[in-house]
C-alpha cells in the first residue's frame, strides 16, 4: 500500500523550480501525494500539480531562456516592479478557471493580508487567484487587492506553511525548504542549452529565406533590435537577471584574516559583493527574513521528512534556469529519501 503524503511546499523564487524535481522523485519511489500546502512559488507548483497541469507547465518553464522571460516582464511603476499579467496570464492559460474545492487533493496556498497584518489561508474559490496572491513577492510583483485587503507573499510570515497540513492524517509530511544554508556540497548542475540569440536568429532567418543574402541582414538586425528593445525594457528591474552567480562574485578575504568579524554564533561573516540595486536589497533582506521564519516552523513543527535547498544555488529572479533547478531538487529529494528510508528499515 503507497504512503500517503502530505507535501509542503516552501518560497523562495525562482528556487521553487526545485519543487517539481521533487514532487518527480516523490512520485518515483511510490509515494502517494495526499494534499498540499505551498507558498509563493510553492503555491504555484503545488496549484499546478493539484490541478493536474504539472508536465505542461514544466514544458512552458523549461523553453523558457533569458530573453523570454525579459519578454514576460509587463513593467509597472505602481506599488511593484511588475504587474504580473503576462506571466499569471499564461499559467491561467495552462490550468484553466478552476476553483480549490475541485482540485483533485486538499489544496491550501498562504499569502499575506497587509491591511490586517496576518497571515490567509486559502483552501477554496478561485485557485489562479490564491496562486496570485501568494507569489505577490514585495516590491517585485504588484499586490492583489480583495475587498479592502492588501494581499501579497505569504513568505513574510510562513515561508513554510507546516501548520495546515498537520491535521491532514496522512502518514508522513514532507516539507521542501528552499533557504537552506547548510547544504554546501550541492550545486546547481550544468544543462547545455542553445544560445537564446543563434536560437532567435535562426528562427527568424528561416521565416524570412536564408537563401538571399539581403534577407539574412535583415533577419540579423531585426534580431538585434528586438533584444535590444527587450533589454531596454526590463533595464530598470532586471538588475538580478544580470551579473555573476552568487558563488563566482567577487572573492571573499580568508577567514582567518585578522579582523574579520564573527556573527553571534560565532561563525565568520564573509564581506562578499554588496545588492547591485535597491530591489537586489530590499529581495536580499527579504530571504534573510524568510531562511529565519523558515527554521522557527520546522522548529515548531518537524515534518518527518525535510528536504533543504540551498539558497545560494541561485539568485531570487532566476527565472530562466527552471531545467537546472528541476534537476537539482530532483537530486536533493532522492538523498534524502534515500536517508529516510534507509532509517526506517
């Protein structure tokens, strides 16, 4: 008989990708996923794998290269960086109008309620609505207004909503958090993929007819005014799309180096490369917030199995890198698993 499985998933931006690789590997080895919890990003995978739209959203994320998610940015100047349209408009697309209590398990997304300053579960009514508000990320995506409420990600007060899935009498909760700082030895795995420009080029070369010359310059310019104009576009918010990876930035002095402060745990605290803009920092104490809130519901409720993505394996808005992430939660899951089932024998 399948152990039935109560899955809680965590926020943590682009870093949510990983959940699909674990729900894959969950699947895999027989477990039988009950009902779901999620935040942010973990509410979007959770209300898509609910719904039954899991593979084809995977397919959407995983074509997806740099400039298409440039191209997914709808700039706002209002309370956000980005309305958010095109890239719900599409995951509506993909799920379809459907409402929470027809999902085929229990399905809980948590955001938060700025008016009243708590936290809002939602387990029935407009399931793209519920995703919404949740993945409102500050300062990124704009808020979603219900009624006299101001909703927004439920990562500013339960990062990892346990809570609704306690009383689930599944026979084990598995809960997936995405700000983990201690899991060193993972790295993001490397996925060839073909350059987004040749890719555009060829493409557009072939709908115009490479076999005339004059045709293929124009082709070429077309190509570089459309990537300019993309990158125009998204200039005053994609500073987090641009720039090195968190672990190639700017080398830190050693430890040992006379001086170098230790944080209260006594541990020494690395002077890497500073935010590059006011949403990098405004997005980077917003983690730090959510890897603390994090640790203090696993405290207070222990799942039976936790699966720690690290939070350094790529920055918040990383959008691009679904193939990678997928692969590396699917890898960080079986570890695990493999650790907790070896216990149980």
């Amino acid at each position: 008989m399948k152990k039935r499985v109560a899955l809680v998933l965590g926020s943590g931006g682009a870093r949510g990708y990983a959940h699909i690789g674990v729900i894959e590997e969950i699947e895999r080895r027989g477990y039988e996923i009950a009902c779901i919890a999620g935040c942010s990003m973990g509410a979007v995978v959770g209300g898509v794998y609910a719904a039954g739209k899991l593979e084809d959203y995977r397919n959407w994320i995983e074509s997806l290269d740099y400039l298409d998610v440039l191209r997914l940015v709808d700039v706002s100047f209002r309370l956000g960086a980005i309305r958010g349209e095109k890239v719900f408009g599409q995951i509506r697309k993909i799920v379809g109008e459907i409402n929470i209590e027809d999902l085929r398990i229990p399905y809980t997304a948590v955001a938060t309620d700025l008016t009243n300053q708590q936290e809002i579960w939602f387990q029935e009514g407009c399931l793209h609505q519920a995703m919404r508000a949740s993945a409102a990320i500050p300062s990124l995506f704009t808020p979603v207004m219900q009624g006299n409420r101001m909703l927004v990600d439920g990562g500013l007060l339960n990062p990892l909503p346990i809570v609704p899935v306690v009383s689930s009498h599944c026979d084990l909760i598995i809960a997936v958090n995405l700000n983990a700082t201690n899991q060193k030895h993972y790295k993001l795995p490397v996925i060839q993929r073909p350059p987004a420009f040749k890719s555009r080029f060829d493409s557009l070369v072939r709908s115009l007819g490479s076999h005339l010359p004059f045709r293929r310059k124009q082709a070429e310019n077309l190509l570089l005014l459309e990537q300019e104009a993309l990158q125009a576009q998204a200039a005053d918010i994609n500073p987090w799309l641009e720039g090195a990876e968190p672990e190639t930035q700017q080398p830190a002095a050693a430890p040992e180096a006379a001086g170098t402060p230790k944080s209260a745990t006594g541990s020494f605290i690395i002077d890497n490369v500073g935010p590059a803009s006011l949403l990098d920092l405004i997005n980077q104490s917003f983690e730090v917030m959510q890897t603390s809130l994090a640790q203090y519901k696993i405290a207070g409720y222990p799942p039976d199995v936790l699966i720690n993505v690290p939070k350094r394996v790529c920055r918040f808005f990383e959008f691009y890198k679904a193939p990678e992430l997928i692969a590396l939660g699917r890898e960080i899951a079986s570890d695990t698993l493999d650790r907790y089932e070896s216990e149980q024998s």
